[in-house]
C-alpha cells in the first residue's frame, strides 16, 4: 500500500477531477476548472506527478470497437511454486488488461478480453495449467470504470 506524502486539498481535487474528465485539456481548461492560474496549475500537476498521485495519462479504448468484443473476468488459483511464472505469462498476454493479487479462495482476479468466445478458450487453456480457473463472461457494463472523487465526497 502507497503512503500518502502529499495532502490533496479542494483544489488539488478539482484538477484531478478535470484531468479525469480529460487528460487532453489544455492547461488553460484545467487551471479554470481548479481555480488556479495556469502557472499554478502546471506546479501542482507537477507535485501531483511527482508524489505518484497522478501515475499516467492516457486514453480509453473501448475493446469492442478495437477487435475484442469479449469481455470476462478470470479468477485464478495459483500455488506458491506457480505464481512468478503465471505472473510473467499474463504480463506477456494481450488479453489481459488487469490483474489483482486478492485474498480469499482466489489468488488473482483479471479482466481478459478477446476476439471471440474460441480466443478465450484458448488463452483459458493456456493457464490452467496453472491453476484452476473460473471465468465470468461480462455480458455489460452498467458501471464503467470511473475516475476517482475526493473521500468522502459524493458523486
């Protein structure tokens, strides 16, 4: 767990949140959207990034639309001997867009794509041998992944 080292006040959330709203927004955007002058704004993000707060920018890739219209989420047992090499194998899985070491019965929990229900099959195939696995197949998503708000805020 990542020890908090800077105190992110109204207007630290305010960025954040516009910066989650668009991480193309120029500076100008942001630094209204924050109250802040744009040379205020660029020290902020700058602290932000520093202080691991804000880890990466990017874009959001809808997986349908880009040639994987199969969604499923995996959970996975993997004993000890097993976990480095089932790690370095789904770091190396296009399929994979996430995994989470997660206590109970599972040892991970990732979200896999495919292009169809065969692909998955197959990548299933070439992990079981890992461990046992239980496949979830998404059929939507009500709630999207979302940004983060301020503790205790409401949305």
């Amino acid at each position: 767990m990542t020890e908090f080292k800077l105190q992110l006040d109204a207007k630290a959330w305010a960025l954040l949140m516009a910066l989650q709203a668009d991480g193309r927004a120029p500076l100008k955007t942001l630094a209204q959207a924050a109250g802040l002058s744009v040379p205020a704004t660029v020290e902020r993000l700058k602290r932000l990034t520093e202080a691991g707060v804000v880890s990466a920018i990017g874009a959001e890739i809808d997986p349908a639309l880009a040639g994987y219209p199969v969604r499923a989420i995996v959970s996975s047992t993997v004993q000890q001997p097993g976990k480095k090499a089932f790690l370095d194998k789904l770091r190396r899985a296009p399929e994979v867009l996430e995994c989470h070491h997660v206590a109970g019965a599972d040892s991970y929990v990732m979200t896999v794509v495919s292009a169809s229900l065969a692909d998955l099959e197959r990548f299933l195939a070439s992990i079981n041998g890992y461990g046992e696995t239980r496949t979830s197949i998404v059929f939507s998503t009500p709630i999207p992944r979302r940004g983060l708000v301020a503790p205790g805020a409401a949305r």
